[in-house]
C-alpha cells in the first residue's frame, strides 16, 4: 500500500494531452469519469508507464497514475458519489516536449432494475494540460559543418523556452449488468476535450479535437478457477481512430470458496493495423502487477517494424469485501 501510494504523489508529472495505454483496463478514470470508484472497495490507487521507440536518441515515456474511491455510499438507495484524480501524458524528443494533465472525476453510480443486477453511471471531469517545449536543446542545419555538427555555432534562431496551460473537460457514462455472480458485462463511452481548448507551443495554436471512446468489458466465469475476461477499446479523434481487441485469461488459486490465495493470467491483443499486445499479470490479496509488451506489425514503414512498447502497471485495492463465514457473503449485487 505505501509504495502505491508513494508512486502515485510522487511520480514525475510529464504528462499529454491525448496519451494511451495498451492496458486501458489499468487506467479506467482517465478515459472515462463515471469509471471513479466502479470498483470494490474503499479507494484505489494505480501508476503506469508506458516506454516506447528506444532505438531513438530520446525516446517516448507515458505515465499515468490514478487514485480514486466514493465519498457518499448508500445501501438502501443502493447508490454512490465518488471522486477521483487522474495525472497522465508524454514526455517526448530532444526538444523536451512535455504535455502535463492533471484531472479531477467525480461519478454518480446506482444499481437498478430487480435483484440489482443493474448499474449505470455518470461522470464529469475537469483540469488543465499545460504544454512546453525547450528550443534550446535542438539542433540547426547551420550548425553543420561539412556533415559535422559544431555546437559552438550560433542557430541564428530565438531559442526560448515555451509552456502554455489550458482547461479542458469531459463526460462520460457507462452501464453494467451482471446475470449472475460469475459474469459481468459493461458498456461504457466518453467524450473528451468537449470544450475544445486551443493548445500549441510554438506562436500558432489549434483547437485540441474532441475524443469519442467506446469501451466494452466482461468477465465470464469458465470453472471456479477460471475466468475470461473478452474487451473492446476504440476511440475517434478528428480523422484518427484506434481499435483494440483481446482477451485475457485469469487462474484463481484458493484457499476455499471464499478465499483466494492469488491469482496469476496473461493475454493476447490486437491494435488494428498497428500491433500484437502481449501481456502478463499477477495478483496477491488487493495489490496487482501487469506487464506487457507491443509488437509493431505496422505498415507505416519497414522501419517501424519491431519497434515495440514495454508497458508495466501496479494498482492496489484499500479494503475489498471480506467474507468472515459461510451464510455471510455479501451480495455480489450490492453497491461498489
């Protein structure tokens, strides 16, 4: 717990406006706000890192950390109000582009429908991106001399140092169902940068594009040991879209019925026209450990190929439910 907790206030904040994670399931509330507190226990807190293009002289690093939980819960009503802090983005070349966000979610969650077996969701998110960019750590073709860089040349270019922040805002809801206590399936969308805020760093600024994502979740029990967990990511950017599709497969090692040692899973998935991810996890008690790797199958350019991505992410769970004896469990219906 307290090293999650220290990663999380501590991490470096160099962060973007439009990052991603091939784990997405490891950094839900950034994505979509009425994922805050979609979870049981009493708080979560989660870092990952994303390492990408190593062969380059400076290559791409995504952090995000997460740490949220509900602030109001009420068994009768079978609702929740939750909040949420969201710190993700890029650091990027040897310009030192940096894009830091940093986000407050808050969600409004309640079961509906008979039994419970219903939930849906709403949420709100609110922060600012703030931009930079170091000119001074570049280099300029009048500094070459007969193919040889000379540092002691003058660019002749104003080389100042640049940071801009601006506000940005988003929305999203989501809707679960749960047939029975071994499956759960959820749909959930966003909308990010719904007030399109101009960001830029170099005199010339744009307007950031709105951001549609679709995300649909499950888990199906197989055995008692065994679960599968099919998912769909896929967002919309102005003219870009990216698509992901997999599985993963989790092995449940229990002391009882009710009590499990550990757990340990991997999978495979595809980013369309992009990569294979690859990805392995492990899970003891409420602390989980997920690595995985991207293997470029781009057709961008022959040089793209095999210029993968290492990503890894360590989330902890404060108080899950417990089950003290038989008789006693809790309902699986029941409010997060």
């Amino acid at each position: 717990m307290i090293l999650i907790i220290v990663s999380v206030l501590l991490v470096r904040i160099s962060f973007a406006q439009d990052y991603h994670f091939s784990q997405f399931y490891n950094n839900p509330i950034a994505d979509n706000p009425s994922l805050t507190a979609a979870f049981d226990g009493v708080f979560r807190a989660s870092v990952i890192g994303r390492t990408q293009w190593l062969s380059v002289t400076t290559p791409f690093m995504t952090i995000g950390t997460e740490i949220d939980g509900a602030v109001y819960k009420n068994s009768r009503r079978q609702e929740l109000f939750a909040l949420g802090i969201s710190l993700n983005g890029d650091k990027s070349g040897d310009l030192s582009y940096q894009s830091a966000q940093a986000s407050l979610t808050m969600s409004y969650i309640k079961n509906i429908g008979r039994y419970s077996r219903h939930k849906i969701g709403v949420g709100l998110c609110g922060g600012i991106i703030n931009n930079s960019l170091d000119l001074s750590k570049g280099t300029w073709d009048n500094q070459f001399i007969g193919g040889i860089f000379d540092p002691n040349i003058s660019s002749g270019e104003v080389l100042l140092s640049t940071s801009k922040i601006f506000a940005d805002f988003g929305i999203g809801v989501f809707w679960s169902f749960l047939p029975t206590k071994d499956m759960i399936l959820r749909v959930s969308a966003s909308a990010l940068h719904i007030n399109r805020p101009f960001y830029g760093v170099i005199g010339k600024e744009v307007r950031l594009p709105i951001r549609y994502s679709l995300q649909l979740y499950s888990q199906i029990g197989i055995t008692s040991a065994i679960s599968i967990y099919p998912m769909l990511y896929t967002s919309f950017q102005n003219n870009y879209t990216e698509s992901l599709l997999g599985c993963n497969v989790e092995y449940f090692k229990k002391k009882n019925n009710y009590t499990t040692l550990y757990t340990f899973g991997g999978g495979l998935f595809y980013r369309w026209r992009d990569a294979l991810v690859i990805n392995t996890f492990v899970s003891c008690k409420n602390l989980k450990l997920s690595v995985s790797y991207d293997v470029n199958i781009s057709p961008f350019v022959v040089a793209t190929h095999g210029r993968g991505a290492f990503e890894i992410a360590l989330s902890y769970i404060f108080k899950r439910k417990t089950i003290t004896r038989i008789g006693k469990e809790p309902c699986p219906y029941d409010i997060m």
